[in-house]
C-alpha cells in the first residue's frame, strides 16, 4: 500500500514540492501510542476501580476500528436482507453496542469461556467466526457457522456457547449470583445495559436502575459502553479480579442499540427520532474512536476510508455468499443432537430415519 500511495504523491510533486512533504510525513510519522483519559467507573463493594488515563497502540486502535466497522456494517445489511424477506424469524441487531463487544474482547483471551443472550451476533465474530459464516448462517445456508440449523440466536464457536433464545435464560441471575459468591467461582457477569427491555424503558421498568449493585455482596462496577477504551479497561480489572481468586464481579455497561428490539420492533413507538439521532451524533462508539485516532495522529483521514472501503467488500461478498450457498439437506436435520452414542429410538424412529419432504 505504501508504494502505491509514494507513487500518488511524487506525481503531485511535480506541480507542488511542499505538498509531497506534508503529505508523505502523514503516513509515515504517525503516533504509535498514545494516552488517553477515560471516564471513571462506579464502584460497588471494592476498595479501588479501573485506571482513568489508558494508553492505546496505533495497532490496537485500527484493529477496534475495523471490527466495530465490520459489526456495524454486518447488521446493516442483516437489516437489509431481513427487509427483503431473505432473512427470516427473529433478528436482534447489535448496531450502537460494538464497543462492549469488542471491548471485552479486546481484554480477556479466546481461552476464556463467554456465553452471551440473543443478541449474539456482534460475538460471534470476536470469538473467531468470521462475516461469511454469520451472513449464511441469518440466511439459514449450509455454510453458516451452526450449518444453517441455529440462525440469529443460535451461533456457536470454540469456548462460546452461543445466544440463549429466551429472555433471561442466560440463568436465574439472583441464584447465580448467590452460588457464585459462595463458591468464589472467576465469574464476569455482564449487563449490557442499552437502556430498554424489548420496548420498556428502564426507568419504568426497574425501582433502581443501579444494576451494577444487583450482585448485593458481589462486586460491581458502572462502566461506560459506548468507549471501547473503557470497557476494555473494565474488563481488565474485572479479569484480574477474578484470576486472583478474589471471586466474580458484576459489570454494567450502559450503551445504546441503534435498532429496535428485534427486525419486527421499529424501535420509534417508545422512543422518538431524536433521542436515537442524539445518542449518535454524541455518544457513537466507532465516531469516538475515529476521533481519537485522527486528533492523536495516529491514523489520516485517507487510511480510515480504506478500511471502510475493505470492509465494505467484506460485507457484500459475504451477503453474496449467505444468498448462494445451498440450504441444508433435509437428511441433516437430525444431525448434531448427539455428540456420540446413537440414542434409542423414540416413537418408532430414530435421528437417522431417511425424512421426505412432503411441500
């Protein structure tokens, strides 16, 4: 890339000598690290919270941008194919949350063990599945990463056990809470706090709001959701504290989904136009970070579009690959209910009983 763009720039020197100059320092004298101040955490039962001043890598920094890029981009055209009745069911869009996701991701290890709700799709690509393998698995295509049999609720990868499809079945939060502190078991819990439940707002739905404390004698602390930079030190401290064997903590992250509750909720009934424009105009996780990088120098305007552009690409072949991969055979139907034994038969028949389509 960089030959090319040296290329761009001596042709422009023969009509301006000093625009070369200016022009090359910017893509070669950028700033590889910088720091920055955060806001700081509320703190429940601990006796000291996050850092409040974090450093960030020019690296660490275009790797957030592109994938909080690829998220938003990714349900942007999940709406789409939902619109055009190529996806079907049900459908919880993560667009406004990608800094939690990647967040976290960004301050624990592939080894850890992650399971989330059915908003899952924003997790699916930082445990390791990849834009292809989400696109076909919406589209219900052989080639989605549960095999086009889970869909929008209902993905998988090595050490992350998927969306739960029910509210609330991610446990019986206040028993787990309960076992957990008693058994001082290296827990995170997390609550992604976007502000509605389906279509009630917090404030009418919960007598306190602070569900940072909800853990009573577990820990917790009240992070900012929208800054990638803080829910990444946030996890950090919340990891440390459980690998330490100081036993779980609670975590609230107060974000802000941009879409309804799902694809058949407007998200407009129960909030209006301007409360959504105004979250995006202030609080947009991706326009806060791009910020950063451009006044800090550590990214051109230039090298941000082309992730753009790349990403873009992604999208759209993966789009063209979820609308053309095959559907599952129906003879693969009753796969993967069992991971070894062949169980026994059931009313007569078994998984590997040869199934006709009647339609």
């Amino acid at each position: 890339m960089l030959s090319n763009i040296s290329n761009v720039l001596r042709a422009g020197a023969q009509k301006n000598g000093a625009a070369l100059v200016m022009s090359a320092r910017s893509y070669s004298d950028f700033t590889t690290q910088a720091s920055f101040e955060i806001k700081k955490c509320d703190i429940h039962k601990l006796d000291e919270a996050p850092a409040t001043e974090v450093v960030m890598t020019r690296d660490e920094g275009l790797q957030y941008y592109r994938t909080m890029q690829t998220m938003r981009r990714m349900e942007l055209k999940a709406d789409q194919l939902y619109k055009q009745k190529i996806i079907r069911g049900f459908c919880h869009l993560y667009d406004g949350q990608e800094a939690c996701a990647v967040g976290i991701e960004a301050a624990i290890n592939l080894t850890d063990h992650l399971i989330t709700a059915y908003r899952a799709h924003g997790y699916t690509l930082t445990r390791g599945g990849t834009v292809r393998e989400i696109m076909a698995e919406l589209t219900g295509r052989r080639g989605g990463i549960a095999k086009g049999k889970g869909g929008s609720m209902h993905m998988y990868s090595k050490n992350f056990y998927g969306g739960n499809g029910i509210v609330g079945a991610q446990g019986q939060i206040f028993e787990t809470y309960n076992m957990a502190a008693l058994w001082k078991l290296p827990a995170i819990f997390i609550c992604e706090n976007n502000r509605y439940g389906m279509g009630t707002s917090v404030e009418r739905a919960a007598a306190s709001t602070d569900y940072y404390k909800r853990g009573d004698f577990i820990p917790g602390l009240r992070v900012d959701g929208m800054d990638i930079l803080c829910v990444r030190e946030a996890t950090r401290f919340a990891a440390e504290h459980c690998r330490s064997g100081k036993g779980p903590i609670l975590m609230e992250l107060q974000t802000y989904r941009y879409h309804g509750h799902s694809m058949s909720d407007p998200g407009v009934s129960y909030r209006t136009r301007e409360e959504i424009q105004e979250v995006r105009g202030k609080s947009d996780p991706i326009s806060l970070l791009k910020d950063r990088m451009l006044s800090n120098n550590m990214a051109s305007v230039e090298e941000l579009k082309e992730i753009d552009v790349s990403v873009r690409k992604e999208i759209e072949d993966a789009a063209q690959f979820a609308t053309t991969d095959p559907e599952p055979p129906l003879e693969d139907l009753c796969n993967h209910i069992f991971y070894n034994d062949p169980p026994l038969e059931v009313r007569g028949t078994n998984p590997w009983t040869k199934l006709k389509s009647v339609s």
